[in-house]
C-alpha cells in the first residue's frame, strides 16, 4: 500500500497532430519515486499504476501508456479507483515486455503522436537522453524537459 504521495520524478505528455494544429489528449502518464517507485497513467478521470523495470523506466511507462490509450471504454469504466500498483515484469513476464519495448518506434509512428518527456531531480538524465535520442532517430516527434527544479503546479493544472 502506497502510504503517501511520493515526488514526481517524470512526465510524459502526448498530443495528436491532427492536421489543423495541436490536439491535447485526455490521458498523461506521471512517475513517481519513493519505496516503489511506480507510473501513474491518467485517462478520462480513470488511472492505473504500474511498476517498471529500473533498466527500462521511461520506455515501460510509454508503452504502458499507449496500452492504456487503446483499452476500450466499457473496460474502463469498470477499473477500480485507487488500484495498488502492479509490478509489470511479474505480471506480464520478461519477453512480453521486451517485445512491447522493441516495438515502441513502429507503434508510436503508427499513431502520430508528439511526445512532451518531462524530467525533474532525482530521474535518471541519461536514460531520458538516450530514450529521446533513439525516438527522435526512428522519426518520433519527441521533445525532452530535464527541469532542475520541481513545478509543483504541473500535477494541478493537468
């Protein structure tokens, strides 16, 4: 049981480009350190909570996310709130997460997304860095923040 809210350490923020300018989505992924560091993936008012693998952290969040993005709404009307977060490698074994890893740059060209990767103290720069870097090679419109300081009201304005 998560006993207090724990420091953002990243931000993944999507839009959609859909031909007439910027379209923000409903959904955004935040991650949190603490005991058992974890993502918190928003949409629609519904979150699930998911515990990446610590060599993967940034690419496990998005692929979750883009899981999340595509669950269908009957599915998610029926999560329950407030949900313990579930340990990805545990639940969905090493080889199904390293194929979804694999496959992030197909999937993501698939969609057309612009990526907003938000880093605050404490997140690891280099794996951001490289992640961004690998995106951005493969095409993936992918803006990278590391911030030096937290921004408190980025949680309340989202």
């Amino acid at each position: 049981m998560i006993s207090s809210m724990p420091e953002s350490l990243a931000s993944i923020l999507p839009s959609f480009n859909n031909g007439s300018g910027e379209h923000y989505f409903n959904f955004f992924a935040f991650y949190y350190g603490g005991e058992t560091p974890y993502w918190e993936i928003k949409r629609s008012g519904k979150s699930i909570k998911v515990i990446p693998s610590y060599d993967h952290i940034l690419e496990d969040g998005l692929w979750q996310m883009l899981d999340f993005l595509g669950m269908p709404e009957e599915r998610l009307e029926v999560l329950p709130e407030d949900m313990e977060p579930f340990d990805m490698l545990a639940d969905y074994g090493w080889d199904y997460c390293t194929e979804k890893r694999q496959g992030l740059e197909c999937f993501l060209k698939a969609l057309n997304l612009n990526l907003t990767l938000v880093t605050y103290p404490g997140m690891d720069l280099l794996q951001a860095a490289r992640l961004t870097e690998r995106l951005q090679e493969a095409g993936i419109k992918i803006q990278y923040f590391a911030l030096s300081e937290k921004l408190e009201t980025i949680h309340k304005t989202l």
